[in-house]
C-alpha cells in the first residue's frame, strides 16, 4: 500500500503535469484570439461556444485562461532559476567557507527577509516600468533567501563528513569536494524548496499583477483577470471563479509536490 507522502506527491504531479500540458498546447493552439474583442457577447455564460464564457469585453475566457497559464509557468520558472543560482552561490560560499564569510553574507539575508515578501516585489516593481520582465526579477529576487539558507544548512551538515574530509586528503580541489562530494546529497531539499517557491512565484505574480504591476493589458494573466471581474462578481461570476480556480489548482499542485517530496526524504533521513 502506498504510503501518504507518495500519494500526496503523485497527486501534485498530476495536477501539474495537466496544467503544464495545458500551457504547452497554448503555444500552438488556442480556440479564440485572447484578444479579439466582441462586444455583443460580452459576459455571456459558460456554453458550448465559450466553456468559460466571455469576460467584459466578449473575450474568450477559456483562451485566456489558457494563455496566462504559460505566463504563470514561464514566471515561476523563471524566477526559481534566480533564486536557485543566487541562492546557491550565496549559500555554499557561506556553508562551505564558514566564519566571517558567512557572517556577512547571512546577515545580508536576515536584511533582505526583514522586508514582507510582497513589500518588496511592490518597491522593486514600482522602481522600474511594471512589466513581464521586472516581474520575474522580483520575483526572483524574493526567493533568494530560501534557497542561500536550504543550501547553507546542507554544506554544514556534509562538508566535514568523514568521505569529504577523505576527498580533501587525497588532493580534491574545492569545486571536485562542493560538485562531486557535497552536492548529490543536498539536491533532495533543494527541489523541496524549488516545489515550494514556483507556487510562491505564481501567487506573487497573480498579486502584482491585480495591483496592475505586473503583466500589463491586453496581455492575459490570471491576477489580472482576476482585477478586471471584480466589478461584476455578481452578474457573471465565472469572469472570476475561471482564473481563480486555475490559481488554486497550480499552488496545490506545487505544494502537495513539495509536501509529497519534504515528507519522503524526512522518513529515508
């Protein structure tokens, strides 16, 4: 019988893997043009035509569900890519060297969580023009933290076990010790954490993008989409329960993965 975590991680995956395809099919196919206008069906209900009906403008609501899914992939994607590389180099120069070094680049991270997470996307947005590309940066930017402290507290744990200390005794250079030795057995957590940020990446998006800091119009995102159907929430709710629904969906997805993984490598620890 399968165990929780391992059901709990397949039911991520799948909800990702349908999503994902979702996004993949909107690069070649979508059933309207998300931006063809028509106002004489604008707000019409969900039907045969339009399965999620047509927002304010008559736009096809289904098309441009499916292509904010690509924007909220490409977003999260992107941005756990930063965090990953940043956060590595922060991390394992901390961990590996220890000391003073550590010091100062861990009290730089304290300095950047002291900020609210979406405090700081907001300054970093607003410095610059709100657009798709300083979105993803931001966010970026936000998940630093997570991946310099997951990654620090790895080469910790490893970089005096015994078959470290041996690899340094027989002449292995620092980046043989950090890639070959040290690294195989932090990548678990690593994933953990890169799970757990693509979720926090797409609410953070939906978010800048509602406050109108983000994707900018006509271009669809599920954050947007969701800004626009507030005033008629009560004459055509599925103007809002679409993108809602495809923003819930996407975050369960990546954390029951992130759970699934965290709870699987908790018990094989």
């Amino acid at each position: 019988m399968e165990s929780k975590s391992t059901l709990t991680m397949r039911l991520g995956l799948a909800i990702i893997a349908l999503l994902g395809t979702m996004a993949a099919v909107s690069l070649l196919y979508v059933p309207y043009d998300v931006n063809e206008m028509n106002i004489a069906g604008r707000l019409q209900s969900p039907g045969a035509l339009h399965w999620f009906g047509t927002d304010n403008f008559g736009r096809d609501i289904f098309s441009r569900v499916m292509e904010a899914s690509k924007t909220a992939f490409l977003v999260g994607a992107v941005a756990v890519t930063i965090g990953l590389v940043a956060g590595f180099i922060i991390g394992a120069t901390a961990g590996y060297l220890g000391g003073w070094t550590d010091e100062v680049l861990m009290r730089m991270i304290d300095a950047l969580l002291a900020f609210p997470g979406i405090l700081l996307a907001l300054i970093l947005v607003t410095v610059f023009e709100p657009n798709l590309f300083q979105t993803m940066i931001a966010i970026g930017v936000l998940s630093v933290p997570n991946f310099a402290r997951v990654i620090r507290s790895g080469f910790f744990q490893y970089k005096e076990a015994e078959f470290v200390v041996a690899a340094r005794g027989l002449g292995a250079s620092h980046a043989t010790v950090i890639l070959r030795h040290v690294m195989p057995h932090i990548v678990s957590p690593i994933i953990v954490a890169a799970s757990l940020s693509f979720s926090t990446a797409i609410l953070v998006e939906a978010a800048l993008s509602y406050l109108g800091l983000g994707v900018q119009p006509p271009d669809p995102s599920w954050g947007r989409m969701l800004s626009e159907s507030q005033s008629y929430i009560g004459k055509a709710p599925w103007f809002a329960l679409a993108p809602g629904v495809f923003i819930a969906l996407t975050v369960l997805g990546f954390n029951l993965l992130g759970d699934g993984l965290r709870d699987l490598r908790d018990k094989k620890t």
